[in-house]
C-alpha cells in the first residue's frame, strides 16, 4: 500500500510539473471595447486577450514587494504641461490631448521624483491600425488604394526616420527598426500572425505625429476638412500615444478606473478603463491622435522596461541569461513590458466619436 501510495504521489508531481512546462502563466484577461456616437452605443466588442510571458515577469517583481525600477521611457521627455504642449505624447483617459498635467496621474514611490518610478504593475493602454511599414515600396501590391487616398511615396516615407519615431513592431539585428504606421485596408479583424505569449509591440502603434506645441508645430497638421489630423507627412510616426487610466478614486470606489472586484468570496479581478473622449462641444475639430484611424489591436502594458538581475545590459553579451536575450527583450519593449494583448473588432475613432476600453485581469 505504501509502495501505491508513493507512485501515486509521483505520478502527481511529475503531472504538475508537466502542466506547469506546458502552461507556464494561467493570467486570464478579458478587454471589452465599447464605441459611443451621438450618446448611444455603435460598437460593443468583448473577448479574451492573450497574457505574455513578459507579465510573468513583472508580477514576481511586485510579489517581492519591488513595485517600481528607475528604467523606464515614456516621461523622458519631460512634463506634459496643461494647454499648450505634450513632449511625449501621453495621452491620459477621458482627457483632451493638451489637457492636464499627465504627471499628475502617474503612481510613484515616496521619492517624489516622478522620472525615477516606473511601475511594474500595469497603468496604460496603446492601440494599433495592425499594419506598418517602413517605406512606401513594402506596402507591395495595395499601393493604388492607399494612393487614392493621397498618400504617396514622398509623403509616407517622409519622416520616417526621425529620432522621436522611436517605436514599432520590428525589431531586428539589436535594433527597432522604424516603421510608419497607416489604416489597414481591409475592413475586417486581424487573425494573422497569430497573437501568442512572446509578443512584445502593438503593430501599426498610434503615434503623436511630433505633434508636440499646440503652436510651434501647427504645421504638422492638415485642417483642410475642418478638424485637424495630422498631415500625412507626420502622421503614423513619433511616440506611441499610451493612454493612462486615471489613479483619483480608489479600487472600491465608484467610477474608478482601476477597480478591483470579486466573483465569490475573495477578491480575483482587476479592470483597467481607458477612454478616448470625443472632440465636439468646446473641443470641436481638435486634434486626437487616434482620430482617423481604424483600430484593430490593443494592448495592455505597465511602465517598467525588462530587465534580470539589478541593471539593464549595455549589448548582448552583456546579458545575464544563457540564450544572451536580456538586451533584446530590453531594446525591443522601450516604452514598457507588454501584459496581454489582442486583435479587436475595427472600429474608426473621429471626432464624433468616444471608445473606452476596459482591460479585465483575473487571478
């Protein structure tokens, strides 16, 4: 009896340990997409997303009780200051382009040095369009729609190389490799490449068009209809515009949004809401980097980049695992690791239009 009892025990172990290789990270996450027109519902999107290994990452730092590293990208660039500039393209929930001190939202440490606290927990959405290139001639054969549309070869390539057109989902040879983003053009949801838990960038990423002075740089923008995009120079490069959830209410209260709630008798889930407000009333016709673009990929991403061991590596060799990765895994995520991703439903965000997403983790 003995002798079955030990097999038994055994046979458990080496299952656990199997289960465990092939299903190395159970988060579950739901993103819910919900577009609003004229005060009524015209989009209603809800599906599970995929977790990344790089998730996995970040929750052990904070179960040691680690919350915050000093590597992180997307406040570098300085404050985002009320009514007339945003250097980094921040964009936090429900707020306008130019509106508010973004600082503000952020959580940090005790420090008060808002440039040194970036968070392992997740604070910030960014969406894509799902395609990108980095020069006219890649786009192949789709060349004629997207011609028709106005867009050519000088005005796509234009730009492209800029400094601040610091992100994509390329990376090749230790380098991200610059690319343009542009609206898909088919109109249905994305199924290829296959989402899986290693990837790493939102394609087709939202950017701020080096749109940075409401002022100085008037000129990146096109109002020939009435409202302002960014000209097609501009428009698909820069940095990627995250969206911040707003940290005023706490997890238990009303209108929160990030909320923490539970099923049963404990506490096991947690929804991050981000929301792109409509441009209408006071705010007609302004710029919102998100507006004339069909969005098809989401992702949900917190601000510490990734990195073993206590200090990011200078180069490959530098790196602290065997497979010499560590430098790549820190290159390729600069504006912070990605949690979970997924393709969602098109939807066109403009003017008239308000989207809010709402990013469910469960444990």
């Amino acid at each position: 009896m003995l002798k079955d009892i030990i097999h038994k025990d055994i046979q458990i172990i080496s299952k656990s340990h199997s289960e465990e290789l092939m299903y190395p990270y159970k988060y579950r996450g739901v993103l819910e997409v919900v577009g609003y027109k004229d005060g009524k519902v015209f989009h209603y999107d809800k599906s599970e997303n995929v977790a990344t290994i790089w998730s996995k990452h970040a929750t052990m730092h904070l179960l040691t009780g680690e919350v915050f590293t000093d590597e992180g990208k997307t406040r570098d660039d300085g404050t985002h200051t009320s009514g007339d500039t945003n250097t980094d393209g921040t964009l936090v929930s429900a707020k306008q382009y130019f509106d508010g001190d973004s600082i503000t939202w952020w959580s940090g440490d005790s420090t008060g040095d808002p440039s040194m606290d970036y968070p392992y927990f997740p604070t910030k959405m960014l969406f894509g369009t799902g395609k990108e290139y980095i020069t006219y001639a890649d786009i192949g054969g789709d060349t004629s729609y997207y011609t028709a549309l106005g867009w050519t070869n000088s005005n796509f390539n234009a730009n492209i190389s800029d400094a601040d057109n610091d992100y994509s989902g390329y990376y090749v040879g230790d380098t991200l490799v610059k690319k343009k983003s542009i609206n898909d053009k088919d109109s249905n949801i994305l199924t290829t490449p296959t989402i899986t838990n290693e990837d790493y960038a939102i394609q087709g990423a939202i950017k701020h068009g080096l749109y940075e002075s409401r002022t100085g740089d008037s000129g990146n923008l096109d109002t020939s209809s009435g409202s302002e995009y960014l000209d097609k120079q501009y428009r698909g490069i820069g940095h990627p515009c995250m969206i911040y959830a707003k940290r005023i209410a706490r997890y238990y209260e009303s209108g929160s949004e990030i909320a923490l709630s539970f099923d049963d008798h404990v506490e096991n889930k947690i929804t991050f809401t981000a929301t792109m407000p409509e441009q209408t009333g006071s705010n007609a016709g302004k710029f919102y980097p998100y507006n004339g673009h069909i969005l098809k990929v989401a992702g949900l991403f917190c601000d510490a980049r990734f990195f073993l061991g206590n200090a990011p590596p200078g180069n490959d060799a530098g790196s602290d695992d065997s497979p010499q990765e560590e430098f790549d895994n820190y290159s390729k995520m600069p504006y912070g690791i990605l949690f979970a991703k997924r393709y969602i439903a098109p939807i066109q965000k403009d003017h008239d239009v308000s989207i809010t997403a709402r990013w469910t983790i469960y444990l």
